[in-house]
C-alpha cells in the first residue's frame, strides 16, 4: 500500500492567506517533491451543505472560485487530483456504513464539533448532517485509504474520530481501511493565522480576510488598516510583538531574501523585532514591508488564476476528469467494504450455490 494523501476545502467563499499558510502552500510542497504516491485535493461541497442547505446557490458559485484558487496557488492536475465530493456518491454510502460504528455521545463529545455548533448558534436545533459530517469526513478520508491528512491542529479531534471507526470496522469485518495520521503545519505559525483585526482566526464571517485573488490594492488596504500593538502610539515608543498582527503575518510569510531585497538595514526578522521592541520604529515601516512580501508571494497566483479564468470550461473540465479518476478509487474502497460486510449479494457465487444447495434439498 502506498503513502496517499487527501485534503480539500468548504466551497463557502475565495480562499484566503489562512487557508494557504494552514494548508495550500504545503499542498504544493508536498505535490513538487513527489514522496507520496498520490495526492487527493477535494473540494466539499457536500459538507458546505450541512450549513448551508438553504442557499445551495452560495456552495455552486464557489466551487469554481476554490478551483482558480487551487490552479493559481500551483496545483498541477497533472500531479493531483482534484475532484468535487458530491460527485462521488460512494461517500455516502460509506457514510451510512460507518453510522452504525459511532453513538450520538460520541458525536456530542467531540471538541471540534462543540465548537462549530456553538459558532453556528446550533445548540438549540442541530441539523442531522451537520451533527454527523465527523463520519461524512471519515468517509472521505477511507475512501481514498489516505494515509496522511495535511491539517490544522484544531482538526486533529476530526481525525481521532476517524481513526475510532477504522478499528471499529476492521476489528468488526477485519482489515480494509487505513488509519490515517494528520500532517500539522511546520510553521507553528500557521496552525491558525489571525485576522487583519487582531481576532484569533481569519475568517470569512467575520470579514478579516485578505483573499489570495486580492488586487494588490486591496491587500495594500487591508495591510495598512491592521491591528498591531495599541500601546506603540508614537514611533520612538517601545512596541509589543507579541499579538502585533503584523509580526504574526512577517513570522508566517518572510525570508531573509526579503530582507535582502526590500530591507537590508535588517537580515532577519528577529533583528527587525527586536528594533521594535526597543522603540524608534513605525508601524507603517513594518506594514510596508509587509504590502511588500505578501505582493512577491501573491503576484505570481494573480498571473495565474488571470490566465485560469480566460477558459473557464477547461477548469470546470479539470474538475470533472478528477472526479472521474477519484470515483474508481472510492468505488473500489466500496467494493471491499461491502464484501468484507457479507453484503455483496449477487456477486458471491459461493452464498448463491450453498443457498440453492440448503433449498434444493428441502
């Protein structure tokens, strides 16, 4: 069995730095240097459901936006493949499958779980498939019999939940499915990249992002309008680093070639930070270092997601040729899960023959 990775994202809006420092950068990463032997990136449209099942209209818009997202960071369908979850119905078969191996309990204790629902305002009414998209995910993740799933740390609860229901299953049927193991961020930085505006996380909600199909204009306005240390009121007064969303985003994102090529009075960002913190250096200095890094790393997927978006059928065909290819694997999962079930009824010759050997001997 080879090393098989799968990972994907919710079609609820663009993506943004969050999801690529979290996620995207080290998809391509993990894709260029080739140690695994296939590589599954899907787009969830299935599990943008569970909360959204009243505006199916906001999930089929971004499905294309992810898409360009995905192209223009540099994935290479060539080398991945991408695929669109509701377009592989063996996920939900396997999902009800795997309903039996997990109690309601199980599913409340989950941490990850609570949270989202508290963020929802579910408490009061959970819809059923929002409640049980742990099991939907391990389906995902079985399908493909992944081995490693690329993450953030907050996910790991999700992945544990996975791993229950495969020892269930083949302590129960014996062993057909991978117990997966997740891939956290090398950057502890990136585990969970703030908002603009100082929050804990970058999201869409909460209208924090800066998108990585941003003009540079707007991500020059995003960057000059954020959060640093309250306390740094004048340039000559000592700042604070820490939670300085600036420095947050210069630990995620810089290099010592940057330095180099927008800042030489520093070599590192530690140089740089302790300047800060003595005082006798403005936020907007560092703010436009900043504009200056994120526009090197964005430039080139701008270029990129414009030359996507001229043929837009031809990404929509990208889609539907990895689906394709993503089907055969899942429907082959399926195939064993449901003989190692006894529930592959017609093409068991030997349960057909002993049935009309037992009734023709009546």
């Amino acid at each position: 069995m080879g090393k098989i990775i799968l990972t994907g994202d919710r079609p609820t809006g663009r993506l943004h730095l969050g999801h690529y420092v979290g996620s995207l950068r080290r998809r391509v990463e993990l894709q260029d240097e080739g140690d695994f032997d296939r590589m599954f990136v899907f787009i969830a449209d299935v599990q943008a459901l569970t909360d959204n099942a009243d505006n199916p209209e906001k999930v089929r818009q971004n499905i294309i936006e992810v898409a360009l997202d995905y192209l223009s960071a540099g994935l290479d369908p060539q080398k991945v493949t991408l695929f669109v979850q509701s377009m592989i119905p063996e996920l939900a078969e396997l999902t009800v499958y795997y309903m039996n191996l997990v109690t309601v309990s199980r599913l409340q204790r989950n941490p990850t779980v609570k949270t989202e629902i508290q963020m929802r305002n579910f408490e009061a009414s959970i819809p059923v498939g929002f409640f049980t998209y742990p099991i939907s995910q391990a389906a995902d993740i079985t399908a493909f019999k992944a081995t490693t799933v690329p993450a953030g740390e907050d996910q790991e609860p999700m992945l544990e939940q996975t791993r229950e229901i495969v020892k269930r299953f083949n302590y129960i049927y014996g062993d057909v499915l991978v117990e997966p193991k997740i891939m956290l961020p090398t950057n502890s930085v990136c585990c969970r990249l703030p908002g603009t505006d100082g929050k804990a996380k970058m999201s869409k909600s909460l209208g924090n992002c800066i998108y990585l199909s941003d003009s540079s204009k707007e991500m020059q306005q995003k960057v000059k309008s954020m959060y640093t240390d309250p306390g740094h009121l004048r340039v000559e007064d000592p700042g604070k680093v820490e939670g300085n969303t600036v420095f947050t985003y210069l630990d995620a994102f810089s290099t010592p070639d940057d330095f180099a090529e927008f800042w030489p009075e520093y070599k590192t960002l530690d140089e740089l930070k302790d300047h800060y913190r003595r005082g006798g250096l403005g936020d907007m200095k560092c703010k436009k270092f900043l504009i200056k890094v994120l526009d090197k790393r964005l430039e080139p997927m701008r270029q990129r997601r414009h030359e996507f978006e001229q043929d837009i059928p031809e990404v929509y065909n990208i889609l539907k040729k990895g689906s394709e290819a993503a089907r055969e694997v899942a429907a082959q999962t399926l195939h064993d899960v449901r003989d190692a079930m006894k529930i592959n009824y017609f093409d068991d010759m030997e349960l057909i023959r002993q049935q009309a050997e037992k009734y023709s001997n009546k």
